[in-house]
C-alpha cells in the first residue's frame, strides 16, 4: 500500500532586505499536523524561503510523497523549472556568471529532497484575503515565520541554541533556533 501524501507548508519572514528572520513550517498527515520555526538574526526573506523547505523536507521521514506549498515564487520556479540543474552543471553560477545566491541552502535542499519518493511544489498566494484550498496552512505557516522572526529580532531566544529534541536531527544551521519542540513525522510501521 502506497505510503500517504505529506502536505507541507512552508513560509519565511525578515524585516527589510537584510536581518532578523523567521521561518514557519505546517506539516500535515494522515490526520497529524506538525508545526516547526526557527529564525536567525541576520538573514534575508529568500533564505528563509528556502529554510522553510529544507526543514519541512527534513522533518518528515525519508520515502514519502510530498507537496510543498509556498508563496515564493523563487523557491517554487526554481524546483519546477529545475533552475538548479543548470547551476550545478555551470559550477554554481547563475546566468550572469555570477556565484548563486545561497548555494549553500540549495544544495542543503536537493539533499533533502531526494530523501523523499516523490516531492511536488505547487505556488500558493500569500496573504490572500479570498478563502482557498490551502489558505489556512499557509497563514499559519506564515504566524509561525514572523513570530519566529519576532522573536529573533528579540533577542528572547537564545540565537545557535536548538530547543530539546526528541530525536530530530538538528535542521538548523548557521545562527538558528528551533522555537518549541518537534518530533520527526513518519508512520507507524
């Protein structure tokens, strides 16, 4: 029998092209959902795009069929178009010939991805007013990001410092925290 479908909300939040930020991942399955944030003090939204991918696709254990919705546009394009094909195969340089942005967080993200059966990226629009299929994962995926990025900003949370674990492997990396406690999303076997 076919393992159930994971449905992914992923969303990040920084205060102006450079600083605090905050991201927000909702992970629903098989009736469960799993919330997961973390931020850092000097970031850009589009890494916290990205995070929020990476540590959703790192969350859930290895070998499910996936969906990732998020309302960036970038991260989105990017793993449909395959972008990332063309980066790897010119050394990590984009179209200017000029080293890609966050590499660092891309590879990370292929890496978790082909943990997976399958993983499928569907845009959604952020901060619709109008109700939709998938409105209530990413508004909340979108709470949990800016709070996180509140939080950071703060300095309420302790910055490189993970929340008790029970288990999860540490996602964070560079100056992150983890805010409340995950556990690892997989079936009973």
């Amino acid at each position: 029998m076919p393992e159930p479908e994971v449905h992914a909300y992923t969303d990040g939040a920084s205060s102006g092209s450079r600083g605090p930020g905050g991201y927000g991942v909702v992970l629903t399955w098989k009736g469960k959902t799993v919330e997961v944030s973390g931020g850092e003090r000097d970031t850009t939204n589009q890494r916290m795009e990205v995070t929020a991918a990476c540590v959703a696709l790192e969350t859930i254990d290895e070998g499910y069929a996936v969906t990732v919705y998020s309302d960036s546009s970038y991260l989105v394009n990017c793993m449909r178009r395959g972008w990332y094909e063309n980066w790897r195969e010119n050394g990590w340089l984009n179209n200017l010939q000029e080293p890609v942005a966050n590499r660092d967080l891309w590879e990370r993200l292929l890496e978790a991805t082909e943990r997976h059966q399958e993983v499928r990226w569907k845009k959604v629009k952020g901060h619709s007013k109008t109700a939709g299929p998938h409105k209530t994962g990413n508004d909340r995926a979108d709470e949990l990001a800016v709070a996180a990025k509140k939080k950071v900003g703060s300095g309420r949370i302790p910055v490189n410092r993970l929340a008790p674990s029970s288990g999860r492997p540490e996602t964070c990396q560079g100056s992150c925290a983890t805010i409340g406690e995950t556990e690892p999303l997989s079936a009973e076997r």
